[in-house]
C-alpha cells in the first residue's frame, strides 16, 4: 500500500517551498496526486524520498565542480 504525504510535508523532507513543489507538479517535474476527499495535492513517500536522493546527487556533484582539487 503507498503512503502519502501533504505538500507541507513533502516541502520540509525536500528543504522547499509548497510553492517550488506546485510550479514542480505544473511543470511535470515532481507528480502530484489529488486527495479525493479534498482535492489538495498529496505526494507518494516514495517517490518523495527518490526525488531527495536525485537532489542531493546533483547538489554533491555541482558542489565537487566548485572545489578545486590539487
């Protein structure tokens, strides 16, 4: 069974805004899903957690190009 997740909650484990997360789910690079009782945008834990894993791949990797070493 998935587990789901508010925008709030997926905005702090992601380290940003409900706001970053919807221009994400507009621009199809995080999907949302639709609560049915109220329509508000809910999030899979799991792919919550591989989308943190992508990011902090990607902030490692730009972060290693910045650093000069000898």
């Amino acid at each position: 069974m998935q587990k789901y997740i508010t925008i709030k909650k997926a905005a702090q484990l992601l380290h940003v805004t409900p706001l970053t997360l919807r221009n994400w789910d507009n621009n199809g690079k995080l999907k949302a899903y639709r609560h049915p009782g109220n329509n508000y945008r809910v999030y899979r834990l799991d792919q919550i957690e591989a989308f943190l894993r992508q990011l902090e791949g990607s902030r490692a990797k730009k972060a290693a190009r910045k650093i000069d070493v000898f």
